[in-house]
C-alpha cells in the first residue's frame, strides 16, 4: 500500500515537473518571438521532445527571416530618410492599412503636435478626414493634382498643399505606398483672409458716406428750387463733412498701403527729437479742438539727435494727440513725456479721459478696429490711426503699445532704439 503511495507520489511529480518545465519553455519561445531573437541553441539541445524541436526551428528560422526583412527595409528607408530627411518640403508615405511608413523632419515642422507618428495611422496622427479622402482618391487614381486641405489642431488651423502619387512599396511585394508632397500654406492663406477682410471693410466704409452724399445730392437736384435756405444750407454742409470723410478714409488706407509696400517711403535725417515733439505739440495747442485741453510736455534735456523720418514722426503723433483730443472731455490733461531709457527712447502720451476696455486694448492697432464705432465716425475718425503709428514706429525699429484704466485714462508708449537710429 505504501509502495503504490510512494510510486503514485512519483508519478505525480514527474507529470508536476515536465508540465512546468513545457510552461516555461513556451514562455520562453513566446518570448523570443516576440523580441525577434532566435531560440538558445542549448535551450533547443535540452529538448527531449522531437516536436518541440522541430518547433524551435520553424520559430528560429521565422525570426531570422522576419529579421533580414525588417533590415531590408530599415536600409532603404535610412536610404529614403537621408534623400529627403532635410527637405523643406514635408514628405510622408502611408502603406495600405494608412499606416505612416514614412516622414520627414518637414513633416513635424508643419505639425509639431504630431511625435512619433511613424508607423501610426495616419488619421491618428494628423486628424484629417479630408486629407484620407485625399489619399484614397489618390490610391484610386482620380484625386486632382493638388489640393488645399486644412488641418486643425487645437485652435489653430494649418493649411497644407498636398500633391499625391503611389509608388512601389519599400517592403518588397504587390502592394504599392502613397506618396505625400506637403507644403504649408497657412502664411499665404492667412494674408488671403486678412486682405478679403481688408476688401470688405474698406468696400463697407466707403459706402456708407457715398450713400449720404448720393441720398443728400439727389434730394438737392430734385427738390433744391423749393427748398429752405436753411434746409439747402444744412444738406451742402452734410455733404461736404461726408466728402471730408471720404478723403480722410482714402489718404488713411493709401498712406498704410504705402506703408506695407517693399518702398515704403523712410526718409531718415539726423533729428533732435526734443525740437520736433515741442513743435508739434505747440501747433496742436492753437487747433480749435484743442484749444481747450490741457497740454503738459515733460522732456529729458539731454538727447542725442536720432536719425528718422521726421514728417512719419509726426504723422505718429498728429495721431496720438488727435485720439486723446477726441476721446476725451473738454478740460482734459494731456501728458506728453520725452525720455532717455539706458539704449532706448521712450515717448508717452498720456491722457486722463474715460480709457479702453481690457477687452479691447490687444486689438486697438488691428486695421478698422474701433472700441465705439459710433463715437469714432462722428469724430470723423477711420479707424486706421493707430494701424499707422505701429507700422511707421515698427519701421524704425521700434515698438509701440497702449495701457488703459477705464474711468482713469489711457498712456500710449513707443519705444524706439537710439543706437542704431544714431
Ligand atoms: P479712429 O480713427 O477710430 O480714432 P484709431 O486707429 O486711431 O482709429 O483708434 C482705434 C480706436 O481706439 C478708436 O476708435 C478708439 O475707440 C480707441 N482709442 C484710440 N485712442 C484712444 C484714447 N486716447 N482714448 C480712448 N480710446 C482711444
């Protein structure tokens, strides 16, 4: 009885010990297979199994081969990275499954959210559905030559020209890649936007003081001879003051479309600054409406003549004083400061009148940007004043910017390098 005991024990612990010994030889044949690597010859040697052997060879020769294809095609595309890796032009080739096989440093470049994105989908990595109806089309050979397609990512938008063509896979076999030429857009489709908005604008403010002149006109030509005196007066001088308007409109948007030409016109002399401020403020003083604020010039008395155009100076400043007359109150302070700071020259106006809304002030140099619209066009304002000023100071180098407290007064600062003006 204790014999049978002890042989069934045995016989247990054999069964025990070859099952775990077959645990571990097919985690370790997993595991090989996974990692490419080829099954240990004495791990092999140590097989009783004729099966298992035979196993450990097919496995051996699959990761051998498996390992001499991914060599292949790792070669030829180092080949293809060091042909087009410094490309300006962004490269990227999908396989069938739409799976990167391929991108250039370009290609992050353009989308620098979308890391690692070899040998991920594609619309995993640059979320375009446009673009994957793109690569079909081009699989099936009727997508057109080049198409515009925007990507987004977060709240920006990229604009990418895409032209696209197949060609023969780098693994070898039937199946063909898609080939991808990205070149980014987004600059010229930015310009684009910003000059159809600048079209419709201008087309927007021109027609409204070439509606009351035709509207005023019109009633004067049909009705003029039964007319008041008084009404005829009032209707010629409504006209006139729309006319006014209209030539302001026009010399704003010529000087500014001068302004961003390639000639923009900087006449550069040796100036001293102090001089030209104290003129100009003294010729603002004896205008009518300014007559009645109040002017305080505070200027550094030792500054080095700087070499800028004086008559864009003073276009900056006809400007900045004529905003601080008009948006503020009759009586209002208005502080002019000249100063030397370290390489640099600052110049402030500053007035004490009702400010510009935190909301608005990133926007108050934007081209038609006005804060009250109303306010602005009765004032006989364009609303490209300040779009000015930034492109003259900008010209010379310099920079300009507003801090405003509502109810306290609004400070424009411009900042403009001595050195290299001097
Ligand atoms: P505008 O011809 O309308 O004055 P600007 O480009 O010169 O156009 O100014 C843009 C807007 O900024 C103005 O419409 C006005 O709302 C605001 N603004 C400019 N300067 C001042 C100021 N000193 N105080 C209050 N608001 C100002």
């Amino acid at each position: 009885m204790t014999l049978l005991a002890a042989a069934l024990a045995v016989c247990l612990l054999v069964a025990l010990i070859t099952i775990l010994r077959q645990r571990s030889a097919t985690a370790l044949l997993e595991q090989s297979l996974r990692e490419r690597r080829t099954v240990l010859n004495d791990f092999l040697a140590q097989g009783t199994d004729s099966r298992w052997s035979r196993l450990c060879s097919t496995a051996n020769e699959l990761v051998a081969e498996v390992n001499r294809l991914n060599k292949a095609n790792t070669g030829q595309l180092a080949q293809l990275d060091a042909t087009l890796g410094s490309l300006s032009e962004a490269v990227l080739i999908v396989d069938p499954g739409n799976y990167v096989m391929f991108a250039n440093q370009a290609v992050e470049a353009i989308f620098p959210q979308a890391r690692n994105i070899l040998r991920q989908r594609v619309e995993v990595a640059l979320h375009s559905r446009e673009f994957l109806s793109f690569i079909e089309q081009v699989r099936a050979g009727n997508a057109e030559a080049q198409r515009e397609i925007e990507f987004f990512s977060g709240s920006e938008s990229v604009w990418i020209e895409a032209t696209g063509a197949m060609i023969p896979s780098l693994q070898g076999g039937g199946e063909s890649w898609a080939l991808f030429v990205l070149h980014d857009i987004t600059k010229q489709k930015k310009l684009e936007a910003l000059r159809k908005d600048f079209v419709a604008n201008v087309s927007h403010e021109l027609r409204t003081p070439l509606s009351i002149i035709k509207g005023y006109a019109e009633t004067l030509v049909d009705g003029h001879r039964d007319m008041r005196f008084e009404d005829r007066d009032q209707f010629l001088r409504t006209i006139l003051r729309h006319s006014e308007r209209l030539s302001s409109l026009l010399e704003d948007i010529l000087t500014l479309s001068r302004l961003e030409s390639k000639n923009p016109g900087l006449h550069r002399e040796l100036v001293l600054i102090n001089a030209l401020v104290s003129s100009i403020v003294d010729d603002f003083r004896s205008r009518p409406p300014a007559r009645e604020h109040v002017f305080e010039l505070n200027m550094d008395s030792v500054i080095p003549e700087l070499l800028l155009d004086p008559l864009k100076l003073t276009q900056v400043f006809e400007n900045l004083l004529g905003n601080a007359v008009k948006y503020t109150a009759k009586g209002s302070h208005i502080r002019i400061a000249v100063r030397r700071k370290g390489p640099e020259l600052e110049l402030r106006v500053a007035d004490d009148g009702p400010g510009i809304p935190a909301s608005d002030l990133p926007h108050i140099f934007e081209r038609f940007y006005r804060v009250d619209k109303g306010r602005s066009r009765e004032k006989g304002g364009t609303g490209l004043g300040l779009s000015i000023v930034k492109h003259i100071i900008q010209l010379h180098g310099g920079r300009v910017w507003a801090e405003s407290e509502q109810g306290k007064g609004t400070t424009f600062i411009i900042v403009l390098p001595i050195k290299s003006a001097a």
